[in-house]
C-alpha cells in the first residue's frame, strides 16, 4: 500500500435551516452550500424562506466534470 497523497482539510458547519458553510482549501472565502429549485422542493423548503445556494449535488457534478 502506498503512502497517503493527501488529506482534505474542510470544515462544514451549519447556518440555518438547510444553508451550510464549508471552508474548502485554497479558497479565501468560505463557500456557502444549500437547496434550490427541485432540490428545495424534495425538501419541503420554500424560497421565501431560505435564500437558494448550489446543493452538496451541484458541486460533486461540478467536479466530476459536469
């Protein structure tokens, strides 16, 4: 078995409702996750109510290359 490569430092805390902050490495600026449109709407979560961010969803299509 080979030595670890890297280890991912993130620190995910939550904010209100289904909002969350995450500090991702090389990023100034914590990034801010939530629900939106038919992710909002699984989750019973009206717009009125939380002001919509990209979904944990949006970003592992993101990087697995959209």
């Amino acid at each position: 078995m080979s030595d670890v490569a890297y280890v991912s430092r993130v620190k995910v805390e939550p904010v209100e409702g289904k909002v969350r902050r995450a500090q991702l490495p090389a990023e100034e600026k914590p990034v801010l996750f939530g629900v939106h449109s038919e992710v909002a709407e699984h989750y019973g979560v009206s717009p009125d109510v939380e002001e919509p961010h990209s979904s944990t969803l949006d970003y592992v299509v993101a990087a697995a290359g959209g």
